[in-house]
C-alpha cells in the first residue's frame, strides 16, 4: 500500500467546486445508496467511479486510484452487505451532502458523498461512523513487543484513529501496523518517483527481513502464493498473502502477512525468540507495494476473534527513545 502519497485510505476525500470547463457527458447517475452500493461492487465500481464522478473528483482522486483505495476497504472489511441511508443535507451553492452507512462482512463505514448540483459525485470521505469503539480499547497486553522488522521502518497505517490507520473498523485487525522502508524523501519506492515502471524490486522493504516480534510458538503459515507482479497489482483471492501466525501465550497472537512466497523459514510447532528471523518482506496477498501488515489478535484464527493493541518495548521514534511508544502513520521506528 502506498498511505505516504496519499490521504489515509478509509479516510479519504476530494471536493471540487462547480465545474469550469463544460461538463463530460454522465449518464446513468444513481441514487446515492445504490451509488454506494456500485461502488463497491467490484471491479465494475470502478467503471461507475469515472462515470459518476466529476472532472474535478477524477483529477484528484483518478480510477485507478480509487480501484486501489476500494480494494483496501475490502481488503479490511470484506464484501459490502447492506447499505442505507443516514442523513442528508442541502449544500451552499447546490447540490448535497449524503452519509449512507455500509455494512460489511466484517465492520460498518460510513460513506459521506458531496453531490454538486447535477448529482454528480464531487466528494467523497471514507471512515468508521461516529463514535464507534474499538473492540479492545482498554486492553493492556500481557506481553511487550519489539519490531518485526531490522532497522529504521516509517509506519504506514498504525494508531487507534481512522486518521492514522486503515484498519480501524476491521474487528479482526483494527490496531493492526503497516511497516515500510522508506527514502529520506519519504518515498517508499524511489524507482517509481523516478518515472520508471513501479516494481517490487524497486520498493525498499522488498526483501527486508522479518522477525519474531517477541518469543512464542509458530501456530500456522501459508507459503507458496506468488508475489503480486508489481505495486499496484493486488490478488483478490488470498487476502493476507504468505502469513505466519505466533501464539506468544496470555492469548495473544501475531499475523505477519504479504511475505516474500517462499522465503519462510519456520513451521507450525515451531518455537522461536524474540529477533529471529523467519521470512522476508514480500508484495503477496492483496497488498498494493512491498510492505509488511502485522497485527495481534485474540484468537489463533486469522478471521477469528478481534484485534488487539500492541503493547511496544521501549523504541526509537523519530529519532528518540520512548519508553513507552504508540507510535502512528508516518513516524520512523527502529530498536534502540
């Protein structure tokens, strides 16, 4: 995934003023519930993305753009279920302001669309509705965890907040953490900045070593499913991609997913330490670049159970030691 170019997927918007140029042909413009409805019938919500949308909303927020953030929604959450109406409200100027709650197999959203005055989509913001809790909030873990990773990461997702992390609203991963390597610049794949064709090798965590985050027993991994082509390129069939799962006692357990297919080094029933390596940072599963999710949950099945904070030994952030780190999206991490 690529959170550093981006607003935070699942909290994302583009608004647009009346049109300035005359307006392309739309046809076909929907309701805003069965809008929201299209739109996450994938892939052909795409199509009704870029017929929907105005010029405005498709400079800012371009299809394949939109095919990458809908695709994460599901990732987390699962197919849509059932959507309905919440609240709608007149706009200045025109048009109107409509949150329409979604229902997924594994949370809710609440889709807020800016319609200008055609009807047209003109923006959109993706979140967790309104005061909805974590299913762990006031969880301390039994267990203080280091990185799964070797030098300095740059947090992609992570953070109890919509603002900070993709995952929240995804019972089974809501205080999950999406680590990557990135430049000074903080680009996470120079080669693409450059204007060559994006590819795994050209993402810095691409290889990267992953390790045991704290001592415990391997639970189940999956290898053998082949990485994505290149960034961008997501599978829509094995989620998690290559995984291993960690019992590390008092019911806590890690998910260390999109691994390098076969690079994994450990099996179920193996013991491990706290360092160890185990596999290697890979683009499997639905993962749109190079990155490493890694997530604590309360039960040994990947879909089983719910999300749990991660409870850090003391780390380097940004550049100094915190004792007692939380870190979010964006800050640089390292062992000290």
């Amino acid at each position: 995934m690529r959170p550093l170019r981006a607003l935070p997927v699942l909290l994302f918007a583009a608004c647009a003023t009346a049109p300035k140029a005359p307006p392309t042909p739309y046809r076909d413009l929907l309701d805003p519930v069965d809008l929201v409805r299209a739109l996450n019938d994938f892939p052909d919500g795409i199509d009704v993305y870029g017929r929907q949308a105005t010029v405005e909303m498709l400079a800012a927020v371009p299809t394949a753009r939109f095919a990458q953030l809908i695709g994460r929604v599901h990732h987390q959450l699962g197919k849509l279920k059932s959507a309905k109406l919440l609240h709608r409200e007149p706009l200045d100027g025109g048009g109107e302001q409509i949150l329409v709650e979604a229902t997924f197999g594994s949370g809710k959203l609440g889709f807020t669309l800016s319609l200008d005055p055609q009807g047209r989509l003109a923006g959109l913001l993706i979140k967790p509705l309104a005061g909805t809790p974590g299913p762990a909030d006031e969880y301390h873990a039994r267990v203080a965890y280091g990185l799964p990773v070797l030098g300095e990461w740059t947090v992609g997702n992570g953070g109890r907040d919509a603002a900070h992390n993709i995952h929240v609203g995804n019972r089974q991963q809501w205080y999950a953490y999406d680590l990557l390597r990135t430049d000074p610049t903080g680009h996470s794949c120079p080669e693409d900045v450059k204007g060559t064709a994006p590819s795994n090798a050209g993402c810095l965590a691409f290889g990267q070593d992953v390790v045991a985050p704290a001592d415990g027993t391997v639970t189940f991994t999956a290898d053998g499913i082949p990485d994505n082509v290149a960034p961008g390129e997501m599978d829509e069939y094995f989620v998690p991609g290559n995984t291993i799962g960690i019992d590390h006692g008092e019911g806590e357990f890690s998910f260390l997913c999109h691994l390098e297919a076969g690079t994994l080094k450990v099996h179920a029933g193996d013991h491990v330490k706290r360092g160890q390596p185990l596999a290697k940072v890979g683009n499997s599963g639905h993962s749109s670049e190079p990155h490493l999710h890694w997530h604590l949950g309360s039960n040994a099945r990947f879909g089983e159970g719910h999300g749990l904070p991660i409870r850090f030994a003391p780390l380097q952030v940004n550049g100094k030691r915190v004792e007692a780190p939380e870190p979010v999206q964006l800050d640089r991490v390292s062992e000290p």
